[in-house]
C-alpha cells in the first residue's frame, strides 16, 4: 500500500501545461527522485501535494484513501512535510523557537520552553541530527539551517518528507552529510521525495527515479539500472555532454592583474583581505569558494561596482582600479552577474532592450542620445539566432522566458560585446543540463578565442569541469592554487571550507607564486 | 531544450493593449456607477446628474472649451507626474514645482513688457521649465546623495513654495489695489484664446470654435506630450530613465548612473510641472496670485496613475479630471447635486485605478476556488 499516492493530476498555468495527467506513488520507507530541468514541472507536481497549488484535476491518495489537500496545514496534518529551497525560518529565534512554531506546547498562550526543548531534543536524537537547540538560526551555517528545517517537520509529524533541491545551497561535505540523514530517516520509517536537476545526487540516494520532461513523467528507472549519461539522455531528450572537452589553454599576455585588493562590503567589514592573481589571454581561471567568502566583492570590485579599499585593479595596461560600471565596460570588461533578476536584466525590458543594455549609448544601438529600433531589433535578432535563445520574437519580455533562456540572454549580451575579460559569477545557476551545457560551451569558445575568463562558482562540476586554474577563495582570502589537473572535489571542498588555514595569501611567498601565470596553463 | 520552456510571451498584440486600456476603463465605470449609488442612496438622481455633468463639459463649444481649460495644466503635470513614476520616483510636490513655475513665468512676463511675443512667449516658457527643474533640483540631490525620500522632501518645498509666492503676492510683487495678486501680463506675454485665432467670420461659419476661455497653452500641453513620449521610446535618457525605474541593481551594471538618473529625472519631472504652472498663468489668470492653482500639482498624480504613466494615456487621463471638473458646477446647477460629489466620483476613480492589486487578487481567488472544485 503506497503511503502517498498522486494520480493523473493536471495542472495548468495560462498558457502551460505544467502537470500534464501525472501520476507518482510513494512507498513507505522509500526515497524517490523527482529529476528534470526546470520548467519540467516537478516543483508544480510536490507543491500540489503539500497545498501550496490545488490541481486542475486529479485524485490525491494518503494510506489508500483520497485525500483533499487545499493548503500545507492540511498537508502537514496527513503527514507531509516539506523543506524548501528557500528557508521559512526566523532568524534571530532559536532553533526550538523555530521547530515548534505554530504548534508551541504550553497553555493559555504560554509556551512551554521546558517542553519543548526536550522534544526537539528526543526528535534530534532519535534520527542523529544533532544541532543545537538554543541556537540562533543567524548563527547557524546553511546546512545546519537545512537540518532544522527538517527537524521542524518531524516535529510536525511528517511522514512524507519532500526536498526541494535540497543541496542547491549546500557544500560538497554538507551534502554527503545531508544524504547520511536522509538515509538514516528512511530506514526510521519516513519516505522521502528528493526534487533535483543534479544527476549525480539521484543515483547516490535515490531508490526509485521518476523523470520529468515537458510537464509529464517520460520515464522510471533505479539507479542500478541507469547511468548519468543515460539519465541525463531521458531528462532532456537527447545526449548531453555532461563534462566538455576543452584543449590545453595557451596563456597569453595577462589581461587581467589584481594586486593585493582590499575590499570592504555593505557593513563596511572587510569581505576580501588582500587578493592578489592575474588571468592571462586565453585562460579560465576559477574562483572556488563557499558562498558568502568575499567573491561577490571581489567580482564587484573588478567590474566597476565597488571601489576597492586599497590595492590596484589593471585591466591589460590600464589601471581600472577606479573604474565605475560604464568605464569597465568600455575598457573591454564583460559581467555575467551571479543574479540574472537581480543585476543581469530588466524583466520589464524585452529581449532586444535588454540586450543593449550597456551597449546602450553607442552605435548601432543609438547615436547622440538617439536610439535606433531598426538596429536594435537587428543586433538582437542576430544575438537570439547565434546564442540559441527561444523566444517567438525580439519583443517578448524578459520576465516571460524561462530561466535558461534568460541566462542566455545575459550571456549573448555580455559575450557578444567581444570583451577582453569575461567575468562569469556563477553562469549557470539555476540552470538544468542543457543549458549549462551551452553556457559552458560558451566560455570555453571565449577561452579559445584568447579571451581572459574569470570564473566564480559554487559548483565545484563546474569548476573542475572549466577551469585551467583553480583559486579557493576562504574568509576573503586565497588559501589554495590548483592547476587543474591536481584538483578534485573533495580537496577543494576541503580547502573552502578553511581546511588549509587561511594564511596562505598573507604570506609574501606564496603571493608571489600565485601571481605568476603557469607558463601553457600546466605545470 | 524542451518545449515547455518556451513560455506563452505577451507579444505586442491587440489583446495586451486591451488589457492595459481595461483596467483603467474599467475604474471609471466602477466609479461612476458607485457613484450613482451614492447620490441616489443621498437622495438624488443620478442620471440627471451625469447628463448636467456630460452637458456641464461637453455639450456646448463653450463647456468643452472649459474642459480644455481645466486639462491643459494636468496634462502637463500628469506627464511630469508619469516621467518621475517611469524613474520610480514620485513627485508628490509638483504642485511646489507648479507654483515656481507660475511664479517665474509672472516675473520675467512683467520684466519683458515691451518685448513682442515671439521673444517672451518662449522666454516664460523657458524660464517657467527652470524654475520648476530648479525646485525639484534640491531634493533630487538630497534623494541622489544621501537617499533622502523625494516624498517628503518634495512635499516639504511645495510648502516653501506656496508660501513664498504667498508673501511675493503681499509684498515685493505685489500691484496697487487691494488684492494681494501681481499686475496683469502685458498681451504680449499671454497665451491667447484658441477662439481669438480665428476671424469673425470663420467663428460664424464653425461655431465649434467658439471654445470660450480655452487657450493656446492646450497645444503647449499635447506637444509636450508626444515630446515625453519620444524621449522616454526613442532616446538614450529615456530609456535608462525606464531602466533605472524597473531595476536600478540591473541598470547600475550596465554602466548607468542610478543617482544621475534619478536627478535627470526628477528635474524633467520638476519642469514639465513648472511648465504647467506657467500656462496657468499665461493662459488662465494673466497674473499672480496665492489661489492660481487648484491643486492640479496634486490632480496630476491621479491622472498619471489613470495613464498608466503613458505619456499618450495622460491626455485622455486628463480630458477626464479636466471633465469632471468643468462639468461638476453645470451638474449642481441644473440637477442641484452639490459639486463635492464629484470629489468623490475623482476619488472612487484613484482607488480603483490604484487597487488594480485587489482587483487581480479577488480574479485570482475566484479561479483558485473553480479549479478546486473541479479537483
């Protein structure tokens, strides 16, 4: 007898068929992989099973009997619980604080602290999610963050536990760790349903693997009878390259020159403390850290957003230390900004406003404050037709694409500009295979053509898959250099968790190692 | 990639442009007819009142000539109005910028006396741009730098402004004589009646052109109008003005200057407010005087909202204040329905055009709950 059960359900957005008559069972005891690139609707499929949507059509059936859900508090009541990708926690409240919220212990509006804190304790205990229970949840690191989210739903007395791209915001150990949980759950007693465009991450933990495609389910399958390589083939409907070939990288001149970079952030608090490297003609050097360690003010730092505290920024022979947004791009710097919403584009804008964007004053897209739509509409129609973007015209709003299309969008503009330094922070968040695999394509096409490339990631596939060089960036400083070949995802994840100590950039030495570009791009 | 990816998109059809148009429509009729109900629940007809009213704005050349009247200030500040929204700023103190715009255009009209009207005309208009630019000016400055809130301190210069053109109407500009006003314009400096253009002759042929009291200043107002439109689709400045406004993050990274941006902005705004002070004066009033202005400064936030912030959509969006305006004392007149109610129907107007939100909201409730049941 299935614990939960989904049958032909339907559900359509104007214009999308985002479920299209999709049905999914769930055993007890058992961990099912919803996989598929966005937009193939299995945030839509899980959300209808914890309220947050109401189907079109469709029957929902809980121990085999069909059950009504309209919102999560009836979700949670028949045993479903969720954790979304995006924490619902306070954050200057205690964990317990947290877990019990909404279902304090106590009477007459006065919480049992006592109480509840033994029950946080005992849940914890008895599934080994060990955490702290008069912590803060600001004080708490992301994956321990995650850990609360799912004690708090075992406190609500789920048995379904569903995970919306659970590691999208977690490191490498942290993800290792969060798949011993889940596993440890499962032999408990709980079914889990683990939402993910990650192919790797479905065969480590999954039992049984449900793929999504286009609003439907195109196929089932156990990871012992499947690999990435033919997941991957399922999800997007023909092969993918999941790790490109690139040729040796011929390092030219160094386009790029940091030189002992001092950058404050918005509290003034010092986010990078010192950075020194250069990127030569030809090279993808990556910048691999934990989020939240300095790159976004380094990144700002060099493409004209943020003035450094001290230190000199040189773009080729000139110095663009003190450069704002617009010098940077006209002395030849492109950016594809981590957040394509936030700092990539303007969704009101349509695609061929957002493509001149920064382009914007100069021929062909205006002369004298003028702005020319002919060529406007021109350059964008060559850009969606050379860059893969789909869309029914140049006039479509940006905020009516789908991710991937936007992400394309962002790089069109930003490559098309033919830059001699290409920054790239995070190019392929968000994205599922397909695209990442043409983002990827891109950059290296930009390495090959002489161009300097500055990646910035979370992604350790990435990293590794891109890079020539590889810089662990920790607390604001550089505290490792690989050359590609010597890399692998677990020391790296090592080191960007602090693991070197994080001195390494402080000494002179080892500055002035790193600030020589590898001759050919190997050692 | 998949098909699904592809998105319905909003291509610029007939159907989008009537989605944008309804909402609006739809407020004034929700409007009128809420209030209908309220006269007739107040005892009084409803149906009379809006035929005296339609008869009040546009029954005769005379009427509809009165509704010109009433329009052209709010063109003018509804598109300095809509220009500062597009930026995502809002110039609640247009009406401060108005006054230095009426105050600058009564000034230097009585400085030039003796000038002809080629060299005044556009000198008051000029002046009355820069004296409104000038007032928005500071707090465009005060927003750029240190992100003081253009609500406040615009709002805080409308009162220096009224009272400084109180005092000026007392003191050093005032003309002999009792009342507190500035002398006439000399001719040369007013904007002529529409109706003064034509001979007698073409007046008793076309007696549509009889327009009343309606002025030049209209055509003032309509040139503007397409002026912003093309600034705002067709030029650099406006296009980073819309940028800016829809997402300053996104814009900064392209190399646009928020804070420039946002006091271009503001002054454009200062200046077509100041401009619509000016014809007030010019064309209305011929002098100064503490009253000149019934709050259009203020009217013209409405008619923005109305116009979607369209610079096009301000002309109707006005015509229709301006309406209600004109016709609100024919309406007391003849159907004996206190003009005040017309603050009301201008007020029920705002609310719906500005609970759109709601209005989405309750749609999507109602689809929420038929698709539930049919779950």
């Amino acid at each position: 007898m299935p614990l939960l059960e989904l049958r032909e359900i339907t559900k359509a957005f104007p214009g999308v068929l985002a479920n299209d008559r999709v049905s999914m069972r769930l055993e007890r005891g058992e961990i099912v992989a919803l996989l598929g690139e966005n937009g193939a609707g299995k945030s839509t499929l899980m959300n209808v099973a914890y309220g947050l949507l109401t189907a079109d059509s469709g029957e929902i059936r809980v121990d085999d009997q069909p059950v009504k859900i309209k919102s999560p508090r009836q979700a949670i009541d028949l045993g479903i619980g969720m954790v979304h990708q995006h924490f619902m926690l306070v954050e200057p409240l205690t964990v317990t604080e947290n877990i019990v919220l909404g279902r304090e212990p106590g009477r007459y509006g006065i919480i049992d602290f006592a109480t509840a804190r033994q029950r946080v304790r005992e849940i914890s205990e008895r599934y080994g999610l060990k955490v702290d229970p008069d912590a803060k949840i600001m004080d708490l690191s992301v994956g321990m963050q995650q850990r609360v989210e799912i004690l708090k739903a075992l406190y609500q007395g789920a048995r379904v536990l569903i995970l919306d791209e659970p590691t999208a915001v977690l490191t490498p150990q942290e993800v290792t760790e969060l798949f011993r949980v889940v596993r440890s759950l499962v032999d408990e007693g709980l079914s889990a349903v683990f939402i993910t465009h990650k192919l790797e991450e479905v065969v480590a933990i999954a039992d049984r693997i449900l793929v999504m495609r286009d609003g439907a389910v195109v196929g089932e399958t156990t990871p012992g009878d499947t690999d990435e390589i033919g997941l991957a083939r399922m999800m997007v409907g023909r092969d993918v390259v999941l790790r490109i070939e690139k040729g040796a990288s011929t390092c030219g001149e160094a386009v790029l020159t940091v030189a002992d970079v001092h950058v404050l952030d918005d509290r003034s608090l010092e986010a990078v403390k010192g950075i020194s490297f250069s990127v030569c003609g030809g090279e993808i050097l990556a910048i691999a850290g934990v989020d939240g360690n300095g790159q976004r003010e380094l990144v700002e730092s060099i493409v004209g957003l943020r003035r450094p505290s001290s230190g000199t920024i040189t773009l080729k022979d000139k110095d663009i230390t003190r450069a704002n947004a617009r010098a940077s791009i006209e002395a030849g710097v492109s950016h594809i900004p981590e957040d394509r919403h936030r700092r990539g584009l303007v969704l009101e804008f349509d695609l061929a406003e957002n493509i001149i964007l920064g382009d914007h004053r100069t021929p062909p897209a205006a002369k004298n404050g003028i702005m020319h739509p002919k060529a406007i509409a021109e350059l964008a129609r060559k850009r969606i037709a050379d860059y893969d973007i789909r869309t029914p015209s140049e006039h479509v709003h940006a905020d009516n694409l789908s991710g991937g299309n936007q992400q394309k969008v962002v790089v069109a503009r930003e490559i098309g500009r033919d830059p001699d330094l290409l920054v790239a922070a995070q190019p392929t968040r968000g994205l599922d295979v397909g695209a990442i695999e043409f983002v990827h394509k891109q950059i290296i096409r930009e390495r090959d053509a002489g161009k300097a490339v500055l990646l910035v990631s979370l992604e350790l596939e990435e990293v590794l898959s891109l890079a020539d060089r590889i810089l662990v960036i920790y607390e604001g400083q550089i505290v490792k250099e690989f050359v590609d070949a010597d890399a692998d995802a677990e020391t790296l994840g090592y080191y960007m968790t602090g693991g070197g100590g994080s001195k390494f950039a402080s000494d002179g030495s080892n500055v002035q190692a790193i600030e020589t570009p590898p001759t050919g791009g190997n050692e | 990639m998949s098909a699904a990816e592809e998105r319905p998109a909003a291509p610029r059809d007939w159907a989008s442009i009537a989605q944008k148009v309804g909402t609006p429509i739809a407020s004034v009729v929700l409007a009128i007819l809420i209030g209908s109900l309220i006269m007739w629940i107040s005892g009084y007809d409803p149906v009379a009142a809006f035929a005296a009213l339609y008869q009040g704005a546009f029954g005769t050349p005379k009427a509809f000539g009165d509704t010109l009247l009433k329009s052209t200030p709010l063109i003018l500040a509804g598109l300095g109005l809509a220009y500062g929204f597009r930026a995502n700023l809002f110039n609640i103190g247009a009406e401060g910028q108005l006054f230095m715009g009426g105050l600058a255009a009564a000034w230097l009209g009585l400085m030039l006396a003796g000038q002809p009207w080629f060299v005044s005309l556009p000198l008051l208009i000029l002046a009355a741009m820069l004296a409104g630019a000038a007032w928005a000016f500071i707090p465009a400055i005060l927003k750029a730098r240190i992100g003081a809130h253009e609500v406040i301190t615009t709002m805080m210069f409308t009162y220096i402004a009224r009272y400084l053109v109180s005092w000026l109407v007392v003191g050093p500009l005032k003309s002999p004589g009792q009342i507190p006003q500035t002398g006439l314009l000399p001719v040369e400096s007013q904007l002529p009646r529409i109706q003064s253009l034509f001979s007698e002759a073409t007046l008793q042929a076309m007696p549509f052109l009889k327009l009343g009291r309606a002025h030049t200043g209209i055509f003032v107002a309509l040139i503007a109008a397409v002026i912003v439109w093309l600034v705002l689709k067709y030029t650099t400045l406006g296009y980073e003005n819309r940028a800016v406004g829809y997402n300053p993050f996104a814009a900064e990274t392209g190399g646009i200057s928020v804070q420039w941006t946002t006091v271009k902005a503001l002054c454009i705004s200062g200046a077509l407010a100041g401009l619509a002070g000016a014809v007030e004066v010019m064309g209305v009033h011929h002098r100064l005087f503490d009253q000149f202005s019934s709050g259009f400064g203020f009217t013209g936030i409405a008619v923005a909202l109305l116009a979607k912030n369209h610079p096009i959509a301000v002309v109707p969006a006005a015509l229709l204040f301006g309406a209600l305006s004109a016709g609100g004392g024919t309406m007391q007149l003849m159907a004996d329905v206190p003009q005040k109610i017309i603050l009301i129907v201008q007020a029920l107007v705002i609310f719906f055009v500005a609970a759109e939100g709601i209005i989405t909201y309750f749609i999507k409730q109602r689809q929420k709950e038929v698709t539930s049941h049919a779950g």
